[in-house]
C-alpha cells in the first residue's frame, strides 16, 4: 500500500488473491504467499472480509454491512474504514 494513501468512502478494496484463507470456528484463518505470515480474523472482520470480496467500495462494503446488521452507518465506516486500513498496510488487501 502507498503510506500517502487516504482510505475514504470512495477507495475500491478487493482481495488479495495471494491470500490462502480457510474458515476456522467462525474466524477467518489466512497465509500470505509473499510474506509467509499467518493472520486470522475474527467474526466482525470476517464480516467485512466477505463483502470486500473481488473489489466493492468503502461505501457499498458500508451500505451492505448496515442492511444485514443493526449498526449506525458512521460507526460502521469508521470501523470498515480501520479494518481496511490495517489489511492494506499486510497487504492482505489491495486498494485503489
């Protein structure tokens, strides 16, 4: 990730394909390829992980988490917002 880049509304996430994930007791369990480094992620971020997907935006992963949980739509930017930004920095996801 570029360390002068702002995660906002408008900021596309997506996968990063180099990824190896497996589902373990409601967490996400994942290798990055490159680095050779175990991450897991619990029930909230597996949440976001999944609508992230093969790319959406900040706002649409937003929007869709709101529909499906009760949830104040700032809190939950300002968290997926949080979430992207510490995936981005392992390169766990990609952004653009």
């Amino acid at each position: 990730m570029n360390d002068t880049m702002t995660i906002n509304e408008s900021t596309t996430v997506k996968q990063n394909p180099n990824m190896l994930t497996t589902p373990m007791d409601g967490e996400i369990v994942m290798m990055s390829i490159k680095h050779g480094k175990y991450y897991s992620i619990g029930k909230t971020g597996v949440a976001i992980w999944e609508e992230v997907g093969e790319g959406r935006t900040v706002q649409e992963i937003v929007s869709r988490l709101c529909e499906r949980y009760e949830v104040d739509a700032d809190v939950c930017k300002r968290d997926v917002i949080a979430f992207v930004e510490q995936m981005a920095s392992k390169e766990i996801v990609l952004v653009r």
